[in-house]
C-alpha cells in the first residue's frame, strides 16, 4: 500500500520527439529567467547564481508572480521551475474556477466558507491562505505574459508537469513513476504489465541517479507496495535512507503526515520511522532500518548497480 499521498498533476505520458522543439522559443529569441530574490540563488563552482526554484516556491507569498519568473527558466529546461509551476496552477486554477468570474473573490470566498460553518478551521484557514497566494490569476491578469505566445495557452497544469519530467527532474520523475506503479496494477495483461514495469524502472532508476531526497522519498512509497515491488521492506528502506538524507520526516511534514501536521495536533515527536513500525512491526523496521544503511552506503560509494538493486520492481513472469 503507498503511504504517502502522490501529487494528482504528475499523471503525464512520455513528450513526443517533436514537443521539446515547440515548447522553448527559438535561440535567436531565447528567454532568460528574471531571477528571484538572493536568498533564493546560490552560487555554482563557476561563479553564476543557480535559483533554487523549489525554495522560491516554499517562500513565496504570491504564486503568481514566482509563476511569471519561474515559467521563463522552465522554458529554457529548467525541470525544478516546471514542477514548480505545476503545482501553482494545481492549487490557483481551481480558484480561478470558482471565484474568477465573480465582481469580488474576496467576497465571493467569504461567502462560501460562511456556508461551510461546520468544516474545521484548519480546512478554512489553508483554504484563504491558498486564495492569498493565488489572488492575482483571479484579476484577470496573465501569468505568462512573456512567453512566447501558444495555441491554448500556458494555463495547463499537464503542459508543465511534461515539461519537468522531460527535463529528467526528479520528484516529477517519480511522482510519474507513481503514476506509473499505478498502471502495472491496473494494467490486464502480461505485456502491458511489463511495458508499464520497463516505463517505470527506467524513471526509478533516474531518480536514484540523482540522488534527491524527496524523490527518493517517494521511490521508496511506490516500492513498499507490494503489488509491483520486489520486497516491500525494501522501499521502506529507501524512504527511511531519504530521512536521514534531508527530507523532512517529523510530524510537521504535511505531505507525509496530512491532517494532523496541518493543524499542528500529531502525537508529540511522531516521524515516519513510526509509521514504518505500525507497518511491517519491530522486525520489519529492524530490517528496513539495516537495509537504508546499506542503501546510503552504496551511494555514498557511488555503486549504481547496488543501489538500483534496492529498487527493482516485480517482473511479473
């Protein structure tokens, strides 16, 4: 079973070899990306600042105006800015959808919560934090002005989230390979299994090239299904290995932990090595535990193949 709630936008398919050429404008018109704030850039070994999108995207109190900045990067093969764009429109556009048309939002949202009294107030107070950040793509204005212009526009959250996993960015390469997982399970027979399983692993593998911590995260709850994954403990092995890599595993991750991180009340000093506990008992975890260290160490040492043997998804034959 996969614990962790995947993004809905990373439902993509592979980009047609064409699509890559009509997505950037042609060199002689290449666009730049307006750069952000300094703390959001660091410094690369050749001396040019590198934004770092994602922390843009934590930090920012306007999703519209990162939208205009990051979507120019995104263009020019900037995978992080795509994701990240994608998941702006993923909370605005629903927006736009229920108050653009009306003469006031502002009002037009305080009425409708006015008739959800009885909804707790976490739910209320993410819904209007969402609409403060989203408040700009409800005036009317365009986000992607300066882009290059495109039938149907930039407004689709699948044009973005294509673009991310074409540039080989990987938390949208594994949220596609959880979309893919998803597919094996459905899938009806052997060679649409084993077409899916191929699909997949190569993105899996990708991710573990990288090696991202919230992606590997998410390899690692796609793996502790046991409907395509090879050994269950495994996954929980490499999803406690990210961890200790970086991403965030306490109880204040809502991703992770949902509802209770939202409005604060989890069991004091919850992490996900718990839920791993309640999953697969005090052996499991032993095992998983064990399994995450040897998995650290085979990146560390950079043994590919080792650290893709961690990661193999059932073969079905």
């Amino acid at each position: 079973m996969l614990l962790l709630r995947l993004s809905p936008h990373g439902h993509t398919s592979s980009l047609p070899r064409t699509v890559r050429s009509t997505l950037a404008p042609p060199k002689k018109a290449a666009v730049s990306p307006t750069p952000l704030a300094s703390p959001f850039s660091t410094a690369t070994s050749s001396g040019v600042n590198k934004i770092d999108w994602d922390n843009g995207f934590a930090r920012t109190t306007d999703y519209f105006e990162f939208v205009s900045k990051a979507s120019l990067a995104a263009l020019n093969g900037e995978g992080s800015a795509a994701r990240d764009v994608s998941m702006a429109l993923s909370a605005c556009m629903p927006l736009v959808g229920m108050y653009g048309h009306s003469s006031s939002p502002e009002e037009a949202l305080r009425v409708h919560w006015d008739n959800q009294a009885y909804a707790p107030q976490w739910l209320q107070d993410k819904a209007r934090k969402e609409f403060q950040l989203c408040r700009r793509f409800l005036t009317g204005q365009d986000a992607f002005a300066n882009l290059p212009v495109r039938t149907g526009g930039y407004n689709s959250i699948r044009f973005w989230t294509d673009i991310a996993v074409a540039d080989h960015d990987p938390v949208a390469l594994s949220s596609q390979a959880a979309v893919t997982a998803n597919t094996i399970i459905r899938a009806t027979s052997l060679e649409a299994k084993a077409a899916a399983v191929d699909s997949a692993q190569v993105m899996i593998d990708q991710v573990i090239d990288s090696p991202n911590p919230a992606a590997l995260f998410r390899i690692g709850q796609v793996l502790t299904d046991e409907r395509v994954s090879n050994d269950p403990v495994r996954g929980f092995a490499i999803s406690l290995a990210a961890c200790n890599m970086g991403y965030d595993c306490s109880s204040s991750n809502a991703e992770l932990f949902g509802a209770c991180a939202t409005q604060g009340d989890c069991a004091q000093n919850q992490t996900y090595a718990d839920v791993v506990r309640k999953s697969v008992g005090e052996g499991g975890y032993a095992r998983a535990y064990e399994q995450a260290q040897e998995f650290e160490q085979a990146l560390a040492r950079g043994d590919v193949a080792a650290a893709h043997q961690f990661a193999q998804l059932n073969r079905f034959n």
